[in-house]
C-alpha cells in the first residue's frame, strides 16, 4: 500500500476508539482488482448485516432479475348461490412485506366473485419453506422485536407489530396501547404505566415463554408525554396472524366463514381467486440491503434453497446454493460460516478477502447497477442516510453497514470523482467502547479519515 493509505491505516488502528478491537481491512481497485490495503483480510470476523451481501449477490446470481414472489388466494370447492362450497386456501409464497391492505384485497375478491358464506375452513399454507422459525445462533433476547421475527413463507408486515404507548391520567396509572392491524392470533397483555412527568421512557416487551401467543409490554411513559411508537414486537406466529387479519376482512366484506382459520399440510391446488406479486428482485434488495432488513435474508436463503430439490425451502438448501456460487467467485466455500441468510447468528463468519470477492464479483457482473442502486448511500439513503453526510463520502460511499453487539462492519464501494473505483471490507470485532456514550460518532470519524484516504490513492 501507498504510504498516505499506510499513514491512515496506522492512525485508525491506534485511535483509542479501536483500542482492543479486532481490526480486519481488505481494499481493492474494483476495476482491474489491484490491491490498496490489506490488513487481517484472511481473518475471521463476526459479519453481522454485511452477510446480508452474500445472500443477496447469489440471488442476483441464482434467480432471474424478474423474480417475485408470489402469494394467492386459492378454493377447493365451487360456488353456488353465493356459497362457496369447500375451503379457502391462503397460500404463501415468503413475501416479507405482504400488508393487511393486500389481505382485505384478497378478501374484496373473494365477495366479487359473488360469494357470502364459505362452508369449510380458510387454511393457511406455508410449505413453500420448512418449518424452522429461527435459524441457528440467533440470541434468545433478541426474539421480542421486530429484527427477529419468525421466519416463515406466509408472512405478514415482516410479522411484526408496532405497538403505541401513550401515558395515562397520573402517575402510577396503567399507560394506553393501540396496536394494528387488529388480531385475534396472539395476546398483547399490557403492564405499562404511567411515570411522574419528569421520569424516563423504558417501555419495552417481554415474550413470557410459558405462554408463547402472549406478548407483554412493560415499562413506564413519563405523564404528559406524547404518544409514540415505542416498541415493534414481532408476531409469534406468521402464518396464524395472516390468516386471522384476512378472516376478519372475509367478515368486514360480508363473507362468513364457517370453518375457521388452521394452518394446512401442502393442500392440492386449487382455483385462484386472487394473486399477489411482490416487486421484482431489484426492488426488493433495494428493501433488504438500504434498511437492513432481517426477515427478508431469511426469506430469500430459504427461496434459494427451493432451487435445490424443490420446495420444501431449507436454510440447509440455501446455503448450499451460497456455498458452489461462492466456488465460482473464487472464494473457498469452507473459509465462510454461514448459519443465516441476514447475518444476526453469532455463527456467522467471513473474511474481509471473501467479502470484497462477493463485490468484485457484483461489479463486474451483469447487474452492478442494480447493486449500486440498492446498497445504502452515505448522505442519501438507507443505513447511511445520516452518516457522513457533508463529507466527501456523500454521493462516493455505496455499502452495506452491519451492526451487532461488539461489533461494527462495513463492505462496499467508493466511486471517487477522480474516476477510480474501490471495493473495500472493513470489518471490527471485539469492539471493547459499544455503547459507550459517542462512541460509534467516534468510530465513524476514524472510519471516514481511512475511507477518504482509500478514495485518494
């Protein structure tokens, strides 16, 4: 490496916000690969949301750019007199961002079609994928919030839940809740209240395990404070919230159901009565990767995995897709641990050399484009939206940020005006100052000194 790219490198390493951390920096020209700077580059390092890089360039690479997902609405009987005479069939097909408006869409459809009472039962199909919620090395004090929602292929508001908490009349008194869409699928018990008017916010939830449909919230809202969006709880179960919130519409549109909701084993096709597209893939990595989405990674490993044998989707399935892409890129498949689809397992491995390989590989490849489109942009959007905003960083920095306790990662690229291209991993472990008040202001100095340095080289 040049001796200012050196000079910078030696000032962040020694920079007391670094003090103790494990430090790994692979920077390369992305246009001929030449190196910029190495250090640890074949060092393993927890990748946290980086990881979500590797998943989503071997979607680029594994499914056609028009790929959607596809979720419907299907019966098993014929209708006659406004009676639709057998089952409806509510079939997911792993849409992370399916809304309770597409579901009363559903519904609409089904009073279009004339009918008023359904005889059987509105079945709920997830089979597209397996039945494992939650991948391995996920942290059990994780599972409360919307990051670490269920995964499954029938999904609903990235099965997740905000819930508002507004004080009460006085100081002790239980504090109100509204949550929506409305449902029956699980129980938000409410043991908030109401501090004195100068008190602190620590309103929070709690997944009693006993009690697995039942989500509490906790805590006190100080008196005179405004309503606000406090907490966003994941759902326990994805497939049972679809399948109520659309129950309820079925009645709000006029059509009876006398069956009920259950979840279903792989029912036989049937007619469609409605049919929801997501985006295509480009949009939808624009939604994964800017605001990091975590049930989306997970989604879209699974969706992998069908390609290997066919559905059922696996985790185990999808990584094996990742891992021969991966062999086509030049990276030792067995040099990366991958656990998870959106890097929020402890399990999860890489190194900053296999991490600019992924890049290396988007850009030159047929879709740089779309990946520069739908990484975050310091300054601009996604997770760097407020991050180096007003520096030379803004508009040139195009990366995938990733945050997880005692660590802090980055891995993208930075088009500099002077025309030169850097693809670049710098990835921070055992990070001794997280939370310290600042510190990750701090951190982002010491890293904008060293990324601006690699954009000058």
């Amino acid at each position: 490496m040049n001796a200012a790219v050196a000079a910078a490198l030696a000032a962040a390493l020694a920079a007391p916000v670094l003090s103790g951390a494990h430090v790994g920096l692979l920077a390369v020209d992305a246009d001929t690969g030449a190196p910029i700077a190495a250090y640890n580059a074949d060092d393993s390092f927890v990748p946290a949301s980086t990881m979500k890089l590797l998943v989503g360039s071997a979607a680029l690479a594994r499914l056609d750019p028009s790929f959607a997902y596809v979720t419907s609405l299907e019966t098993t009987g014929a209708i006659s007199g406004g009676t639709l005479n057998g089952d409806l069939v509510l079939r997911g097909g792993g849409d992370a961002a399916l809304r309770a408006a597409d579901l009363d869409a559903a519904a609409a459809a089904v009073a279009a079609a004339g009918v008023t009472r359904v005889t059987g039962t509105l079945y709920t199909d997830a089979t597209r994928y397996d039945d494992e919620r939650y991948p391995p090395g996920w942290s059990w004090d994780d599972l409360p919030y919307d990051y670490a929602a269920p995964v499954s292929a029938l999904s609903l508001e990235e099965n997740a839940v905000s819930v508002y908490v507004a004080p009460g009349d006085a100081p002790g008194a239980p504090a109100r809740l509204r949550y929506g869409p409305a449902t029956g699928a699980f129980t938000i018990e409410n043991d908030a209240v109401t501090g004195t008017r100068d008190s602190g916010d620590t309103i929070d939830a709690v997944r009693p395990w006993d009690r697995p449909t039942t989500i509490r919230i906790v805590g006190s809202r100080a008196l005179g404070a405004p309503e606000a969006d406090d907490v966003d709880v994941a759902v326990p179960d994805g497939p049972s919230f679809a399948g109520d919130v659309l129950a309820r519409s079925l009645a709000a549109h006029g059509v009876t159901l006398a069956g009920g909701v259950a979840p279903a084993g792989a029912p036989r096709p049937g007619q469609k009565l409605w049919t929801h597209r997501s985006p295509t893939l480009p949009a939808l990595l624009a939604a994964f990767w800017q605001p990091s989405d975590n049930l989306m990674g997970e989604l879209l490993l699974k969706e992998l995995g069908t390609g290997e044998g066919g559905a059922p989707g696996s985790d185990a399935r999808g990584i094996a897709v990742e891992r021969a892409w991966l062999r086509t890129i030049g990276v030792a498949p067995e040099s990366v641990g991958i656990a998870d689809g959106s890097g929020l397992s402890y399990y999860d491995r890489i190194t900053p050399r296999a991490l600019v390989a992924i890049l290396t590989a988007d850009w030159h490849g047929a879709h740089r484009q779309v990946v520069l489109d739908a990484l975050p942009e310091a300054g601009v959007r996604g997770t760097l939206k407020h991050r180096f905003a007003g520096t030379p960083l803004q508009g040139t920095l195009f990366a995938k940020t990733g945050t997880v306790d005692r660590a802090r990662t980055l891995a993208g690229f930075l088009r500099a005006s002077n025309g030169k291209n850097v693809a670049f991993a710098l990835l921070i472990n055992d990070w001794m100052d997280d939370g310290r008040p600042n510190a990750d202001r701090d951190l982002d100095a010491v890293r904008k000194t060293l990324l601006e340095k690699l954009e000058e080289r």
